[in-house]
C-alpha cells in the first residue's frame, strides 16, 4: 500500500476531498519525523511508538580493498507495534 492508495481510502471512507486528506497525511507524517529529528519519541496507543534505537560502534569489513572500517555509533528511527495491533495482525493475517 503507498500514500496515495491511503490517502483514497480515508477519502472513500470520510467523504473528504482528497487533497485535504493528503495535507493531513503528509502532516502527519512531518511532525513524526521532526519529532524524532529532536530526540522525542511519539507514542500512539492502540497503534505503536516510532522510536530512535541507537547503534552501538561496530568494526565492518570492505571486501573488495580487504580492510576493516570503524562505524560509529548512531542513531536510526523504528517502529515498535503495540500488542493489540500485533496480535490483530496474527488473528487475521493467514501464514502463506
């Protein structure tokens, strides 16, 4: 599913012109990513977080010049799922 495919269901299902559902999509999705961009998780209950993990300093190894590099430690976003969305999706998703 993308944006766009979102973006016409709510539209279908609220009666709303698709422009403004997309305003609001895309709103959304900026505050999350500015709220992580200033070290703020966001929590929706019922949903799930989008959390910064950080990385911890690792040694990687460039096969092709055989040498190994230090990656520092780092930040990255994720998304935890909450449990009632995780056993929804256990429910009810069939394993192929």
């Amino acid at each position: 599913m993308t944006k766009a495919d979102i973006v016409s269901r709510i539209s279908e299902k609220l009666g709303m012109e698709k422009g403004d559902v997309q305003a609001t999509v895309e709103s959304f999705m900026d505050e999350v990513k500015n709220s992580l961009e200033n070290g703020e998780n966001v929590y929706l209950r019922g949903f799930g977080s989008f959390i910064i993990k950080r990385r911890a300093e690792k040694t990687g190894r460039n096969i092709s010049k055989n040498t190994t590099i230090k990656i520092p430690a780092h930040n990255i976003p994720a998304f935890k799922p909450a449990k009632v969305f995780i056993e929804s999706v256990k429910t009810n998703v069939l394993v192929d």
